[in-house]
C-alpha cells in the first residue's frame, strides 16, 4: 500500500464526522469561558490536541472491534476489516497520536491536558473494553467521553472549571442516548448479530423510541438552563430547536420505523451543532 492510501484508510478510521461535532463542543467550551481581555490563542493546541487524541481514540477503538465489525454491515467495509491496515499498527498509530494530542494539551495547562486523555481513556477502557459488550447503559456512561471534549475546551481558556463550563459537558452527556439509540434503531440488526446489548437490540423498536424521547426531553433543561446563562437570544433559539426535536421524538413514538429513526438521529446531530454554533456567536457578537 502507498502511503497515501495508508493515510486515507487513517482519515477513515478517524471519523472526521464525528470529530468536528467534538472539535466543535470544543470551542463551545472555549468561547463560554471568553471574557473580554483574555487571549484565545490557547484554543490553538487544545483544537490540534483533541482533534489528534479523538481521532487517536477512533483509530485505536477499530483496532480492538475488527471482529465484531466483520459482523455488522455499517462497519464491514472498514480499512482493518478489508485488511488495509492490520490492528497492531492501527493500535500503535492510534496511540501515539492519542499521546501527541495530550501532549499538546499540556501547552495549554494540566487540566486541559487532562480532559483530553480523560476523553480517550473513557471512550477505550470505559466504553470499548468494559461497558460496550456487557450492558445497554455502555453509551450512557460512555457519553462522558464526548463531554471531556467540552471541558478541555473550557479549561483552555480558564484553568479551572465553573458551572457553566461543567454545564456544556453535562449537556453532551445528557444528548448522546438519543443521538446513539436513534443510530442503533436503525441498525438494530447489526447489533443483534454481533451480539453487542445497545439498547434498541436489547429492549426492541418501541421501548427504544421511547427511551429516546425520555433521554431527550431530560436534556432539554440543561439545554435551556445554559442559553439562560448566555442571554435571551440564545434562549430562544435553544426554546426552538428543542421544540422541533421534542416533535421528532414524539413522530419516532408513533412510528418507530428505520426512516424516522435515521431523521431522528440526523436532526440529534444538526440540533448539538446549531446549539454551539450559536454559542460561539453570540459571544462574538
Ligand atoms: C459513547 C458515545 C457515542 C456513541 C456510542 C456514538 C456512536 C456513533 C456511531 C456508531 C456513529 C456512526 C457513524 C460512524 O461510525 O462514523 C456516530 C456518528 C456520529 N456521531 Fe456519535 N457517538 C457517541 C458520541 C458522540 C459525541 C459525543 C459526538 C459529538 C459531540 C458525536 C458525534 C457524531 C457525529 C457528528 C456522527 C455522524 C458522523 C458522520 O456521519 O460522519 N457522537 N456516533
Ligand atoms: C476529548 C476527547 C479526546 C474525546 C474523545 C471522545 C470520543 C472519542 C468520542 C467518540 C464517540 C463515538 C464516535 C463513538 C462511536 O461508537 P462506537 O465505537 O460504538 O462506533 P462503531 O460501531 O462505529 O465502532
């Protein structure tokens, strides 16, 4: 193999997608915590850093689960199950670059530093290792990695970790059921096969749309209790978005079909975007 193909199989592994919705909590985090007069320069190697240790955690997470992701169509066309890329390297790859973004975090401080290796450390040990074959609660625990990402962030900036800024973490937390439990709805076979207990392969199709509708209107305070922090604007354009997820939910309830759960798991996604996109402008505005 070239090493351009190499680095493509990489890219691949590393879910691009996945880490610039991270990258972006990241900055959410960061601008939260901006107060007039501070420098934003330190976002730099906290974004190099968790952009590096997420795509690390990705690529180390494909080296572990070639086995079972032969078994589910999604995954079976990925670089370490066609043979691209064996596991030993990918895990090796995969590592160092989650040591390099660490590394990097220390630029900023301890504490950024911190949350960045807190992120892999749960994705791989907690999640991937312990909790993914063993209990549907996996993705709810494991939601915490996502919310690493949102306090590396903030910490760039202060060093330290207010409500607010535990806040936004809280709130990846709280949104990632209903945005993995959408996903695994539809792909719920997948995961019977590969004998993986998410919960839509556990509980069956009702059960888990309602499960997401739960999850997302617990959420929805913490969405709300964070745009009253930030001002009114974002209170009402958090008020919204969340009215139209709650209306999507209820849809998914009524008709729990693999069309309405993919809708639902793409607007879980466009609704934690759009949130810290606003985030991010209203305080540079
Ligand atoms: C333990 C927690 C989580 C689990 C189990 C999970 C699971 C998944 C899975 C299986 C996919 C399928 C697509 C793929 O393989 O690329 C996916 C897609 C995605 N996830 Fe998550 N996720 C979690 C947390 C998060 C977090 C915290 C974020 C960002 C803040 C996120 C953002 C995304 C995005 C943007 C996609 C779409 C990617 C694309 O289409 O390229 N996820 N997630
Ligand atoms: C701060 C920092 C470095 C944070 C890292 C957080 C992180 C890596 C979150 C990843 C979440 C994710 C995409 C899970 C995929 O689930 P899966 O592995 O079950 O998906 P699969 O079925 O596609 O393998």
């Amino acid at each position: 193999m070239s090493l351009q193909q190499k680095i493509k199989a990489y890219l691949k592994l590393g879910k691009l997608g996945v880490v610039s919705l991270l990258d972006l909590a990241a900055v959410a985090g960061a601008f939260l915590a901006y107060k007039h007069g501070i420098s934003l320069l330190p976002i730099i190697p906290m974004f190099i850093g968790g952009t590096l240790a997420s795509m690390g955690a990705m690529i180390i997470n494909s080296g572990i689960e070639i086995d079972r992701d032969k078994v589910m169509s999604r995954t079976s066309k990925r670089p370490t199950v066609v043979g691209y890329v064996n596991r030993k390297e990918v895990i090796i790859v995969g590592s160092l670059l989650a040591i390099l973004g660490t590394a990097l975090g220390f630029i900023d401080n301890i504490l950024t530093a911190f949350f960045i290796a807190l992120g892999v450390v749960i994705y791989i040990f907690v999640y991937t290792i312990l909790l993914k074959p063993r209990t549907w609660l996996n993705i709810v625990i494991g939601g915490f990695a996502g919310s690493a990402a949102a306090w590396a962030g903030y910490t760039s900036l202060t060093n330290s970790l207010t409500l607010e800024g535990f806040l936004l973490g809280f709130l990846i937390f709280m949104w990632t059921p209903g945005h993995f439990w959408s996903l695994a709805l539809k792909y719920r076979e997948d995961y019977v096969n590969a004998h993986y207990p998410m919960l839509p392969a556990v509980v069956g199709i009702t059960t888990s749309a309602r499960a997401i509708a739960i999850s997302n209107a617990l959420m929805i305070p913490i969405v709300l209790l964070l745009g009253y922090y930030i001002n009114l604007i974002a209170l009402i354009a958090f008020s919204i978005l969340s009215l139209f997820l709650m209306f999507l939910s209820y849809r998914l309830i009524l008709n729990p079909t693999k069309e309405e759960a993919i809708k639902s798991f793409i607007f879980s996604n466009i609704y934690l975007m759009l949130i810290l996109l606003i985030m991010i402008i209203v305080k540079l505005i």
